[in-house]
C-alpha cells in the first residue's frame, strides 16, 4: 500500500502555511530541497514566540534551571561517547525498481501474491534483438535457449558466474546429460557464450495484491531487466509465493526492497582545510549533548546545586532516510532541551532517610528533598503537559505513552513519549527520559575527565548513618555502577574495581548525577500548535452565496501577531492618524499589525486567517463624533474566536493587551 496521501487537512494547512508566509518550501527556487523548510514571516513570529514561552518557563521563571547556547559543531569524540557514531543509525532500503530509498521499519507490511523470477535473457545493448525474427545478432533465438534450459534443469541459471555459465554447459553437453543441441562444439561453445553475454542473473521479486493479472508482474520484472541493460528481455525461472504481511517490497509498485542496511543519521562534515579523515566533524544531532559536555563549566559557574537543570535549544541535524508530513521529520530541525540533573537514588536515601514514594498519577507539587528519580521524572512530564496547556495545547489532545522496559534504551530507567494527534496520525512531540547517569559517565570514560559532583549534605549526612546503612546504600550503588560499566564493554575486573571505587566515593560526598530529560522538538510543536489552531467557518451571504473562511486560534501568548489595528476608513485623516497613534503605543510592546487597505470585514478575516486573536477599529466615535455617547477615545475591540466586539478606552488597551498576549 502507497504511503498514504497526505489528508485533506494537511493539504489546507501546507497550503495555508505557504500562502500566508508561515512555512516555505527551502531552496524553492531551484525545486526545493527535500527535508528542508523555512519559516516566513508570520512562522518566524510564531516560532519565535514559542521558543521565547519554552525559555522563559523553563528557565527565567526557575531559580533551579539556566541556559546554555552551545555550538553546532563540536569535538567528534562528544559522538563517540554519546553513541551516536556506532549507534545513531536507521535501518534502511532501496527500491529495486526505482531506487527509491525506505525505513525499512517503516515501510507499510503488504500482502498478496510474489513472483520472483531468477534472471532474464535479453539483448544487452550493442547486441540488439532483431525485432523480424526475434533472434540476437549470431542467430540465437532468446526461445530456444528458454527452452533449452528448462529441458536443462540441472544449470541451475541461479548461482552461475559469468565464466561459469559457458564452462558448465559445455562441460554438460560433453558428458551428454544434457538434451542435445545437435550443433558442432564450436557452435555450442558461441551459443554458451550467446547466453553468457545476454543473460541477467540477477534474481528479482514483485508482489501483487491478490487478484492482479500475472502479465502486471512481468510488465515491472522487464522493466527491471530493461533498466538494466537487456533490451526486450525474457523472463526466466519466474515462480509464486504467496505472502503476508511482508515489509519486503515497495508499497508504491511492489518492487522488491534490498536488504536493510544501518544508516548513520549524523551529518558529516570536515573542519579545516585538509579535509581528510581526521578532520571529519558532525553537525549536533540532537542539543542535549552540549549541555552534558559542559556540564562541569556550567556547575562551577553557576552556582547551581544538584537538583538543577541545563536548558538549550537550537538547530540539529539529521539526515533522515525519509522526511516527511511537512516539517514533522525533517533533516534541519530545533529542539528544546533540558538536562535536569539529580542526587542519585541512594545519596537521597541517606540524605533525607527515604526517598519518597511515587505519587499517584498527576503533578507531585513542589519539588522536595526526598525525591528520588522516579517522583522527578513524574514531576517534568507534568511540567511539560502544563506547558503545552498554557499555550493552547490543552492535555485531553495529548496522550502519554509509557515505553515498555523492553523498548527502552539499556540505560534509560523510564522514558514517557508525549503524543499530539497530528492530521496523519497520533506521534511523538516530545520525549521525557529517566536516563539515569549514563551520559555524564560516557564523557567521563571517553574524556578522562571527572563528571561527578561534591555534595555536602551527603558527606555530613553518611558521616551519621549507621554502619549497616552505610553497607547497604554502598552496595546498591556499586551495584548500579557495575551495571553500567559490564554494559558499556568494560572488563569484569576492571569494572569491579572501579565500581567500587565510586562507591568508595559516594561515602566521601561524590558521585555522577543522573538526569531527567524533557527534550521537545519546535518544529513538531509548531506544526502541531498550526493543527490544533486550523478551523474553517462557513457563512452565507443575503444572496445565498457562501464562503469558507480559516480562522487560526492560536493562544495569544504565541499568535503572530497580537493585534491589528485599523482605522474604519483610509479616505478620513482624522481616522488613519488616530489609528496610527494607537498603532505606534502598541508596537513597540507587542507585534502590531497596522491596516488599512479593504472592507473592514477583509481586514477582519485576514487576521483571523493569521491567528491575530485581536483587532482594534478607530471609528467616529473613538473621534468624539457624538459627545453624548461618551465614547472618545475608546475603540471597538474585536475577538477573533467568536467575533464578539467590546469597546474599550484606548488608555486601557495597552495593559489589557498586555495581559492576555504575554
Ligand atoms: N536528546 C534526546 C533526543 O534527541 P529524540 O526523541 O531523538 O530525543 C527529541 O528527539 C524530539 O526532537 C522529538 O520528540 C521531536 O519532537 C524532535 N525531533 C526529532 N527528530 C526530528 C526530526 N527529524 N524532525 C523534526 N523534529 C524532530
């Protein structure tokens, strides 16, 4: 089955984005580049918006998280240590037909009927098949030979080499096992060659749903043959097997997949001007890494205690075997990131006593001293589903998915995925990862230098313990220690060894931190924010004639443009200067859109169809026209979500803007 065509909805949206300045194809010009998009000017505002909403929640308004702006490109090893140069890859496979290339993971399972087939003769160019006898130059029928080999069965066509082929008919026909050619030896040997020479034997396979005609089958296998050189070529050995469910062939034409192969997802690049092997770099495949890399920087400077977190978002780069569904999976991409670093299990327990229970479902409150890894990763998936809520995304449109322990990566002790129903599907916007302390124990392995932390609490708080406590919390987090060292290809002994010396360690007030990361790609969130927002009304007109209008309801917090501002009428100065004032006071306080051009009611529906979720009208009465109506300098104040209208002083306006857009 084709991969299925984007819906109707995502038609609207792609074409909306594109016809108001949200999102470009990159590179359009020159007939775009696949995987690649850029953001127009009403998607650089709303993009804007929604990393400036990410940044101020997850760090200004936290005294336990600060940033980081780290590079693109940084020291190869950071890939080495991390996994991704050995493990970031994606399987992948090429469409023998077209060369069209798959995940093959991804590839839609198919049944149906396969025919394979083991080769084809044919003419091999500079050889061509007379089209009035059907024979190749020198007089071999592609027929006969067919015909030949199948009273022949014994050569086999599949497996032969190409020397091979002409040995083993002759050394055939010599010892008379095989049906006579009743041709002198030499011409055998030319007709051996003949075969040779216009022989295919590579094999090839195409499923067909069941109940399509054989001849569809042989149409695409000649086609295959054809592309390869064989002119008007000749199937051979074609047998049927029937299949189910098979991710083997391709969905669009049925042509059979090579195998999957690993696809290292990371952008290579080469960093200065030798460009040789050694100078190869890659472009950051996701931020996170930075941050882990810097980590020691960041906790002497900031004068930040474990619990705290290091926030970064910006560009990363993957060469996905298949972007697709618009910016959903491209391969330039933003995430925001956050490494929230944390007292292991043990320093907790021998802290505070106990660590604290998971909670029941729902948001444990406020982060207290006794939480262990479990209630702080229950604690930041709640932050983040409050996040999505306070820019419009409310929690019943997302879904929260567990990863089972057998999906989880070895060092990962939890991982929730949460999913927004895309117009094509329910899929990940974010990922919230318990990943224990894995990544600062690799850049301590591959750097040589030291990722653990002195906790002062935890050195005076062991120092009262009682011996038989001591032993028990030691054990554990050697335990953990070990664990992780065997899974990373350390050796037994060494492992043992150093295992205890960090538990050695944790009794003196040290060890590595783990980390809970909430990691959140923008590109997904806008898309998803611009699903969410789409809605369409329709209006009739007095003379019956309706219209279909797109009203974006965007949460003002991160709407493009806040308001627009708009004097009734262009052709009265006293209006357009009016309006202008009131434009100027807002703009530099908000984005503001000032227009003027058509009916009051086009002005309108452009800003809906922006997402503007506020207008402003200067009319006669915000002039004073009519003293007894009190109503001078007041305007009409416009909703976008249910056109309601209110009038409001212009004195006013600022602060109650202020209030719903920030
Ligand atoms: N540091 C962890 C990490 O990178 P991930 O699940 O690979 O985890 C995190 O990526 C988020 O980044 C995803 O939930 C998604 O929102 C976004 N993301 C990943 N690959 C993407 C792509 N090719 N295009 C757009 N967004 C992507």
């Amino acid at each position: 089955m084709a991969e299925p065509k984007e819906n109707v909805l995502m038609e609207k949206i792609t074409s909306l984005c594109k016809r108001r300045g949200f999102i470009f194809q990159s590179s359009e010009i020159y007939g775009g580049i696949q995987g690649f998009w850029d953001y127009g000017p009403l998607g650089a505002e709303l993009k804007r918006n929604v990393k400036d909403a990410w940044w101020t929640t997850m760090t200004r308004l936290r005294d336990d998280v600060v940033g980081l702006e780290a590079t693109i490109i940084m020291a190869p090893q950071i890939w080495r240590a991390s996994g991704h140069v050995d493990t970031f890859s994606d399987p992948m496979c090429d469409c023998l037909l077209t060369g069209k290339r798959f995940r093959a993971d991804q590839v839609e399972p198919q049944s149906g009927i396969v025919y394979h087939y083991l080769g084809a003769l044919g003419s091999a160019s500079g050889a061509p098949v007379s089209p009035a006898t059907n024979t190749f130059e020198g007089g071999f029928a592609p027929t006969m030979i067919e015909g030949w080999h199948s009273k022949n069965s014994q050569i086999s066509l599949d497996g032969l080499t190409s020397a091979g082929i002409v040995q083993e008919i002759m050394l055939i026909w010599r010892s008379g096992a095989a049906a006579p050619l009743d041709q002198s030896v030499e011409h055998a040997m030319q007709w051996a060659e003949a075969v040779w020479q216009h022989l295919s034997r590579v094999q090839f396979s195409i499923l067909l749903p069941a109940g399509k005609p054989p001849e569809s089958a042989r149409k695409i296998a000649k086609e295959f043959y054809a592309k390869r050189g064989l002119m008007s070529p000749l199937l051979l050995g074609e047998r049927t097997e029937k299949v189910e469910n098979s991710q083997r062939f391709n969905p669009e034409n049925g042509a059979q997949l090579t195998p999957p192969v690993p696809f290292n997802l990371m952008f290579k690049t080469y960093v200065g001007p030798t460009a040789t092997e050694a100078d190869v770099a890659y472009l950051r495949p996701e931020t996170a890494q930075a941050i882990f890399a810097q980590f020691k920087n960041v906790h002497e400077t900031s004068r930040q205690k474990v619990p705290f977190g290091i926030a970064q978002m910006g560009k990363a780069f993957r060469n996905e075997v298949t972007p697709r569904n618009f910016t959903f999976r491209s391969r330039e991409f933003e995430q925001m990131e956050l490494e929230f670093f944390i007292k292991p299990d043990e320093a907790v327990e021998a802290i505070s006593g106990a660590v604290a229970a998971p909670a029941a479902k729902g948001h444990p409150g406020e982060p207290q001293s006794n939480w262990g890894w479990q209630l702080w990763h229950q604690y930041w998936v709640e932050e983040r589903i409050k996040f999505y809520g306070d820019i419009g995304i409310s929690r019943d449109t997302l879904e929260e998915y567990w990863q089972k322990p057998e999906e989880l990566a070895h060092y990962a002790r939890a991982c929730v995925d949460l999913l927004f129903k895309f117009p094509f599907g329910t899929q990940e916007l974010e990922g919230i990862a318990a990943r224990s302390d894995f990544d600062l124990s690799q850049h301590e392995k591959h750097s040589g230098k030291t990722m653990g932390v002195f906790d002062e609490d935890l050195r005076t708080a062991w120092g009262k313990l009682a011996p038989e406590k001591h032993a028990e919390l030691s054990k554990r987090y050697y335990d953990n220690r070990l664990k992780y060292m065997l899974k990373t290809g350390v050796n037994q002994a060494q492992a043992e060894r150093e295992a205890k010396e960090d538990a050695d360690g944790l009794a003196k007030g040290q060890y590595i931190p783990h980390v809970i990361e909430p990691s959140a790609g923008t590109d997904r969130l806008i898309l998803a924010l611009l699903a969410n927002a789409f809605s369409e009304v329709t209006t009739t007109d007095d003379k019956g004639k309706s219209e279909t209008r797109v009203i974006l309801k965007f949460h003002p917090r991160i709407a493009p443009v806040k308001v627009g501002v708009f004097p009734l009428l262009k052709n009265k100065p006293e209006l357009v200067a009016k309006a202008k004032e009131v434009y100027q006071a807002l703009r530099g306080q908000m984005n503001a859109y000032y227009d003027e051009a058509g009916a009051i009611g086009r002005r309108y529906a452009r800003q809906d169809e922006a997402g503007t979720p506020f207008c402003v009208t200067i009319d006669f009465d915000t002039l004073g026209e009519k003293p007894e109506l009190n109503l001078k300098d007041t305007v009409t104040l416009r909703h976008r979500d249910d056109g309601r209208q209110e009038r409001l002083a212009i004195s006013e306006l600022l602060p109650w803007l202020l209030a719903r857009v920030r």
